[in-house]
C-alpha cells in the first residue's frame, strides 16, 4: 500500500543510524527502524510522530523519545 500526502504515522527506530527500514502493516501504521551493523539486533527504541511530507518522512519531533531498550 501506498501512504498518502500528509498522513501522520507512528513510527519506532531502533539503534543507531546505519541502515532503514519503514514497514507499514495493514492497518496502515508505519515503522521506520534504524538497526546496527554489528549484529543486526535493537539496542535503543525511540516513538516519534511524523507526517508524510513529499517522499519523504518528516518527524515532528526530532530525536523522539526513548520507550524501551533492546
């Protein structure tokens, strides 16, 4: 499925900033998750609450805050 212009969405990262992923499931909520090089495992998950903007996704609030650790 495609996300329209200006959807707003939930989206969770996790780790550090070496690779991205979104994943939007069925119900159209997006995960956008950022994962280590090292073992591929999530070490800090973060909330934050975007919009789509363009093709890209723009978070609200940058750096989100923090919900769990992996």
């Amino acid at each position: 499925m495609s996300l329209e212009q200006g959807t707003y969405f939930h989206a969770y990262t996790f780790g550090n900033d070496h690779g991205q992923r979104l994943v939007v499931d069925d119900q159209g909520n997006a995960t956008l998750s950022t994962y280590t090089c090292e073992d591929g495992a999530p070490t800090l998950v973060k909330e934050h609450l975007g919009v789509i903007k363009g093709n890209q996704l723009v978070f609200e609030a940058p750096g989100g805050k923090e919900v769990g650790r992996g």
